[in-house]
C-alpha cells in the first residue's frame, strides 16, 4: 500500500452545506440479484468520500449509479438538482457535469492524448477546437505530463494513463469526481503518482467519490469514510473514528484483514 | 543465511554491459535461407519439390508467352503464323480489346466517356481513401462524383444530374428547417405530413390487400400444395384488410406525436420532399432548362453497358453503397429497440441464407413484376439493389463482429463524459470498430468485386459475358480459353490486389499501440 506521505494541504478542502448528491432508498438488481438495498447517501460540496468493501459489495455499482451506467429500479437519485430518471436529456446533463475515472482507465486508444482530452469538451460542449486544446494542455500540465500529449495511449505506462484520464475528465469542468478503483490496476511504483494527483484534486476542493482500497488515501484526504458490504451501507464515519473504533463486526473484520499485515 | 554459505549472495551490478551486434551467421541472407528454407530433412525436400515444380512451369509456360501472335484478325491466322508452334494467340485481345473493355453495344465514338469516368474516379477516390493526408475539403470532389459518373456513363442532359443534387441539397435544408422550427409550427407540419403519410399507407395496403386476393384466387386450389398457397394469401389479405385503416391511422398519428421532439416528422417530410421532388419534377424542370440550355451527350441505356466496365461501375456503386448500409444494419442489430433489431436481424438472416445468383434472377425478371409496366426500375439499378443487399448482410456481421470486440469499457467512458449515442458511435465506436473489421470488409469487397461477374448469367455482357457469348461465338474466335480468361483474371487480379494491398496499408497507418 503506498503511504502518501506527502503533506495535505487543507485549507481549500472545506465542506460547504450545499448538497451535491442525494440518493434515496436506492435499490438495485441485477436480474433477480438485489445488488443495492435501500441505499441513503447524501453528499455535500466538496466532501472527499471513499467507499470501501469486499469485493461484490456493490460500492462500484452504487457510484455507477450515479452517473447512470447503471440504471437503479427504485428509490431516487438527485445530482446537482437534477433528477436522475430515464429522460435522456437529464442523464446527459448529469454525465457532463460529474467526471469519472475507471479502473482499466478506458482511454480511446484512437485518438491522441490530447484528442482524448478534447473531445467531449468539443462535441459535448461545443467549445471551439482551439479553447478546448488549451484547456487540455492546462490539465495535462497539471498531472504533469504534458509532453505526451501527441502521443496514444498504448504509447503511455498505466500510471500516465490513469492520470490522462482523470485530466480528460477535468476538461469538462465536472462539479463531482467519481473514481471507480483507480489505482487497482496499477503497479505499487505508479499508484504514487495517480494519489497525488487525486490529492492535488481535494486540496482543491473537489467533490469526489472514491472506491478504494488505498487506506493511506482515505485516512488523509478523505472526510467520510463508507463501509459497504452485501449492498449495504453498513458503517460510516470520519477516518480517524472508522479506522480506530470501527463500530459493526463486520466492519472490524474487514479492516482487520486489510490492515493485518 | 545459514552456515553452509561459504560466501555472500549480496551482489552489485556496478557496470552497464554495451549492446553488441548478433553474431554474424545469424543474420543477413544465410541466416533467412537455413531458417525458411533448409531448416530439416522435410523441409529440404519440401523446397526440393517446389523449386522442381516452379521449373517446369516457368519452362512450360514461357514459350507460350514469348510465341504469342500480337497481330492477326482469326484464330486461324494465328495458327498459320504459329506452324505448330506451341504460342498464345494474344491478338484476340487486340482485336477485341474494345468489346473486352466497354462491352460490344457501348457507341464506339464515345469509349472517351468511361475512359475519363475511369480517371476521375481515381481523382475522386483520393480524398476518402487517402484521408489522413488530403484536406477534408477535397472530399466535395468525392462527393460530385456520382453525378459527373453518371453523366458520363449514361448521357443523356447534364441537368438531370444537376437537378437531383440540387433535390439532395434541398431535403438537407428542408431537414434542418423542420428540426430547427418551433413547436407550433412544427406540430402544424406534423398534422399534415401525418395525414398524408396515414392516408398514403392505408391506400397502399389496401393495393396490396386487393393483390394478395387477386394472386389467391389466380393460384387456385387444384392441389394440396396450391390450397395451401391459395389459404395463406387469403390470410395474408384479409389481415391486411383488417389492418389498413388502423396501420394509417397509426402511424400518422405516431408522426402527428412527434412534433414535440421532431425526430419522425422531420425525417418523413424529408422523405415526401425529394420523392415529391424525384418522382414529379425531375422530368420537366430538368427538361424545360435542357430546352434553354442544351448540354447533352448521347443517352445509353443500362442494356449497352459491357465489358470491364460494367464490373467496375457494380463492383465500385455496390462497394460504396454496401459499407454505410452494412454499417447501419450492424448498428440496428445491436439495437435495444426490438423492431429495429428485428428488421435487421431478419434482412440479414435472409439475404445471407439466399444464394447471390437467385437474387439476381429475382432482380431481372421478378422485380418487373412488382412496379407497374413502364415505370419499371432501370436493370442496372436493380442489379445493383440486389448486389448491395447481399453484400452489406455481410459486411453488416463483419462489422458486428468488430463491435463485439470493443471493451464494454469504450461505451463508458463514452458515456460518462456525456457524449449521446450518435457521438459516441461516431467518434469512439465506430472508428475503432471498423479498424477491427477492415480485413473483413475487405475480405467481402473483394468477393463483391468478382461476383459481378455472375449478372452474365442474367444476361448482362459484363467481361465474362462478353467472353462466353460474342467473342468466343464468333467463328473468328472460336475456342480462344486461356487469353481471354487470362486477361479477365489478369484485370481482377489487379484490382483486388490493389485493394488487399491498399487496406494493408491502411492497418498500418491506423494502428496506435506503439510507436
């Protein structure tokens, strides 16, 4: 596990009492498989959430629910004020104002770096080519990798990739961040590089969602740490309250067996 | 570390080894001949028996070639030059060189015509095939061409051409001022293309009604099997008749609903436009201006065309047509909307299950029957309907095939950075799909290319027609085989080759994943 230890800066990080997602007794199945139940989330602007579980908890699914990768059947989803429902118009609205990162980062391996950031910034926004590339240039500039910008993805390591990604995002200006794993598929050496970049995004303030399994992470940046297991939300609480005086069984197992060696 | 460890396993790499050259029997052409050529006993022989085999060809067919009579006017006269001589007799391509090329019907005082349709192409072509390095611009080049072509080929007024790209422009503008207008005048237009549309179907249906009766009472009921036929019809009718007024109304009302987000009424007014503007004005304006101003070439009729030419205006007209509409149908399969997904699903399955030559048949006698006596389709064209609806079920599961292939993951991203349907089949899956699919597609275009051959079994004189009918039954040729089919090989040859070779370049240039 990669120990950030760099130093966070949090005097940007406040949380306003503003909401930015409101999820109510959101349930999910897939097929007969009740993979979400009840879920009751809300998050407000700028908190830094991070949603830990064992695997097939639904943690992914719960933040793919949001930007409508996946489609809930019950309860309601509300981003920014906008309703999440089947209205294609609501659900493009909502997908261009929260940013997600992926675990196989799912660059276009067509397009160059620098096409990659600028194309839904282009087509989605209808920014001018030449604004947009700017842009992108100033969100490459900031994961620090700039001069790859004319080059493809397959060019670039998975640590780079995954920090293109985030910077694809970031151009289209999205009030939320979702990370879905981000770091899962890197090697130890690179998954420095893409925490701090996520760290540089909170101490901005950014709303972000994380699904991690990076404990160093969580107990830096984030301000809510959420415990899910067989779809539900079982514990939440601050990092320093979650990790030292975990409160379910469930909750002190897993840590246990994530923290025990 | 235990005992009997005499010294320590710690060790430091201090220097960086330089990288040296392979050594020298590994490389060069010794290198290649022992690995491809000697590398065992089998092999040995295997080489062995292929050279041998090569020998006696080349041996064998040199002569043939270097014997060759370039200049006689019979078979026979070649065979008096020959004396016996084993020789090609290569002056039947001279001599009929223009049949080979244009067909025998094609007036000889304008072969200039699809000489230069020919070159043109290859100008117009440039644009599309070679995009990576030609200005987006130049495409208006590719895309006059088909007028200019058809021009060209057919003759007859320019501005017949001229007036159906103005008909196309025109429903362009129409579609965008229906998409751009505001709700109530919309909804007006709606109500009224609603009502033709509605009115128009139900009037059609009952046509067909009325038709399905007259063909079960003419089947008759003499037999097992013409009972059956005779019922089904009847079924078939009645089901209709039941069903016209309802199918009217509803899809005109569908296109009246669909005002509010202007999808279907903006395409079917398109639609009524350039019908109403093909099917009612394309004769008289089109002539009114030739009376005014007369650019004319002599008309040729479809029958006329012959030759090489003719395989290389279906091979190229079905090509291009066949990838944007294989390319659709591969989409609509994959649609979550079950009537699309079923329309295409049951194209596919059937004209893939249907041998190319029955639909040509279909395409030359059974097609007349279908449209009223002399407003009957031009033959070319249904050929050519027939060709591209074979060959984009095809080229449609190729392209299925390089959708399957996309990670679920390119969908995604595309979607989570609020790119909507159209883009992102567009920009992310469809140009990643097709480069999957490009030895597929290639693989049917080449098949394509050959199969035109086939219309000479409806009658067409295409290159192989021309050969089997008015060349070799002509007494001066008589059973000249080897040159005439060489030479048809020889021109598909190098067509195809040209393509497989073109889209083995273009992998290249598309390929990203290292430097």
């Amino acid at each position: 596990m990669a120990d950030a230890a760099t130093n966070v800066d949090t005097s940007q990080m406040k949380v306003s009492d503003e909401v930015a997602i409101s999820i109510q007794k959101m349930n999910k199945w897939f097929g007969n498989f009740h993979v979400l139940r009840d879920i009751d989330l809300t998050v407000f602007r700028g908190e830094r959430i991070v949603i830990c579980g064992p695997s097939g908890s639904g943690k992914s699914t719960l933040i793919r629910c949001i930007n409508a990768l996946e489609e809930h059947q019950a309860g309601t989803i509300e981003v920014d004020g906008t309703l999440l429902s089947s209205d294609l118009k609501n659900i493009d609205k909502i997908r261009s104002e929260v940013g997600m990162c992926f675990q196989h980062f799912n660059l276009f391996p067509h397009l160059t770096i620098l096409e990659n950031c600028t194309l839904a910034p282009i087509w989605v926004r209808k920014i001018p080519k030449k604004e947009a590339e700017e842009t992108a240039m100033h969100f490459l500039a900031k994961v620090k990798i700039p001069e790859q910008a004319d080059k493809y993805p397959g060019q670039l390591s998975g640590g780079q990739q995954q920090r293109v990604a985030i910077a694809r995002s970031l151009c289209m200006r999205p009030r939320i961040m979702l990370f879905d794993e981000p770091t899962s598929a890197l090697d130890p050496e690179m998954i420095k590089e893409v925490l701090d970049t996520m760290i540089e995004l909170a101490e901005e303030g950014m709303t972000m969602l994380c699904v991690t399994h990076e404990m160093g992470f969580a107990r830096q940046v984030a301000n809510r740490v959420i415990f899910m297991d067989a779809g539900q939300i079982v514990e939440q609480n601050e990092p320093e309250e979650f990790f030292s005086n975990p409160k379910s069984d469930r909750t002190k197992l897993f840590l246990s067996q994530i923290l025990g060696h | 570390m235990s005992d009997m460890h005499a010294h320590s396993v710690a060790f430091v790499q201090e220097t960086q080894i330089p990288p040296a050259p392979p050594p020298a029997r590994e490389t060069g052409v010794i290198k290649w001949m022992r690995e491809n050529l000697f590398s065992g006993w089998f092999n040995t022989i295997l080489t062995l028996v292929a050279l041998y085999i090569v020998i006696r060809l080349v041996v064998g067919v040199f002569p043939w070639f270097v014997n060759g009579v370039w200049d006689a006017d019979s078979i026979r006269e070649c065979r008096d030059i020959l004396q016996g001589q084993v020789g090609a007799c290569f002056a039947v391509l001279v001599d009929r060189w223009d049949h080979l090329l244009f067909g025998f019907q094609y007036p000889a005082d304008g072969y200039w015509r699809p000489v230069l349709a020919f070159i043109l192409l290859i100008g117009a072509a440039m644009p599309a095939l070679f995009y990576m390095y030609i200005p987006s611009r130049f495409l208006i080049a590719t895309a006059l061409y088909p007028f200019v072509a058809y021009w060209l080929l057919w003759g007859g007024s320019l501005w017949v051409p001229i007036f159906v790209l103005a008909a196309i422009i025109a429903t362009g503008l129409i579609f965008k001022l229906v998409e751009g207008m505001n709700v109530q005048a919309r909804t007006m237009i709606a109500a009224l293309v609603g009502i033709v549309a509605g009115l128009g179907l139900a009037y059609l249906l009952y046509l067909g009604a009325k038709e399905l009766w007259f063909i079960s009472e003419s089947v008759g009921s003499s037999g097992g099997f013409a009972t059956i036929a005779s019922l089904l019809f009847k079924a078939f009718s009645i089901f209709t008749f039941v069903f016209f007024v309802p199918m009217g109304i509803f899809v005109g009302y569908a296109i009246y609903q669909s005002a509010e987000d202007g999808g279907l009424v903006t395409v079917v007014t398109s639609l009524f436009a350039i019908y109403v503007m093909l099917a009612y004005l394309l004769g008289p304006v089109s002539g009114a201006i030739n009376s005014i101003i007369p650019i004319e070439l002599e008309p040729v009729p479809s029958r006329d065309m012959g030759g090489f030419m003719l395989c290389m205006m279906l091979g190229t007209v079905c090509v291009s047509l066949s990838i944007p509409l294989g390319i659709v149908l591969a989409l609509g399969r994959q649609s979550k909307m079950p009537l699309i997904k079923g329309v295409c699903v049951v194209f596919i399955e059937f004209v893939r299950g249907v041998p190319l030559i029955t639909l040509l048949f279909v395409a030359n006698v059974m097609l007349a029957y279908f449209f009223p006596p002399g407003s009957g389709l031009d033959l070319f064209l249904r050929v050519v309907i027939m060709i591209t609806m074979f060959s984009s079920a095809y080229i449609a599961e190729v392209i299925r095939g390089g959708l399957a292939a996309l990670p679920k993951g390119q969908y995604e991203a595309a979607d989570s950075l609020g790119l909507n349907y159209t883009q992102a089949t567009r920009l992310i899956i469809l140009p990643q799909a097709l480069k999957i699919s490009i030895p597929g597609i290639v693989n049917v275009a080449v098949g394509l290319f050959k199969d035109t051959t086939l219309v000479s079994v409806i009658s067409m004189f295409d290159i192989v027609g021309m050969i089997r009918g008015p060349i070799q039954q002509s007494t001066d040729w008589i059973s000249v085989y080897w040159e005439l089919y060489g030479f048809a090989a020889l021109c598909f040859f190098v067509i195809c080759y040209g393509i497989s070779q073109y889209s083995q370049w273009l992998e290249r240039q598309l390929q990203t994943d290292h430097r």
